[in-house]
C-alpha cells in the first residue's frame, strides 16, 4: 500500500517526470498492486476438510 501511495504522490508532483521515470514509477505501482491483491488474497489454509480427524488416535 505503501508504494502505491508513493507511486502516486510522485506522479501527481509539480515537476515534469521523464519517460524513464515515469515508466519506472508505473512498473512499481504494478508491483505494489500486484502485492496488495496477494495480501488480501492471502495463503490457502491447509487440512480443511476436519481439524479433530487428525487427532483422533490421540485419545
């Protein structure tokens, strides 16, 4: 989230940006996109079908 809100103040600055500059701003914002939706997706959660199945032979 950080590097979007980065991406975007220095996008949106007074000074004019070179083509360089500014292709390389856009590629981060990309990556920090890329990086927010992953977080928010998150990891799948391993052993959902029945947590005390695994214990059972504990008893």
């Amino acid at each position: 989230m950080l590097l979007l809100i980065e991406a975007g103040l220095v996008m949106r600055s007074q000074q004019p940006l070179d083509a360089m500059l500014a292709a390389l701003v856009l590629m981060l914002a990309l990556v920090g996109a890329a990086a927010l939706i992953a977080a928010i997706i998150g990891e799948p959660r391993e052993g959902t079908e029945n947590p005390r199945g695994r214990y059972r032979h504990v008893r």
